[in-house]
C-alpha cells in the first residue's frame, strides 16, 4: 500500500489517518533519527515500512506492507 504523509514535530508519535496521513514525531530531523522514528512506529503495526520519496522532505511517500 503506497501512502502519502506529511510529517510534524510534536511531543510524542501519532498518526492520523486518512487521504493523507499526518505523522506527528518527537525525534529531531538530525541524522535520520525522523525518519528512523517513523520507520520504527509505524513497524510495530506493520510488517514492513519503506521510505519510497522525501527522505528529506516534511512530505514523504511511504511503502507499507500489511
């Protein structure tokens, strides 16, 4: 399933799905650690999580396989 989000600072990790999903992280955009964090979260639920485009952007196309 290919997944566009857009991607914000917050205090703790969330998301809110929809057309769009919007992914609230704690971790700082340093060294990767967003995207790890992201990757991470969205793993415990998924079986596999890739980064398709905008590694480096606040929106990212994501890969998730159920």
């Amino acid at each position: 399933m290919i997944i566009n989000v857009k991607v914000r600072q917050g205090s703790r990790f969330s998301v809110v799905k929809g057309e769009t999903w919007l992914i609230t992280i704690s971790e700082e955009r340093e060294n990767n650690a967003a995207n790890h964090e992201i990757i991470r979260e969205l793993s415990k639920e998924y079986s596999a999580v890739r980064i398709l485009r905008g590694a480096s952007s606040r929106r990212k196309v994501l890969e998730v396989i159920l």
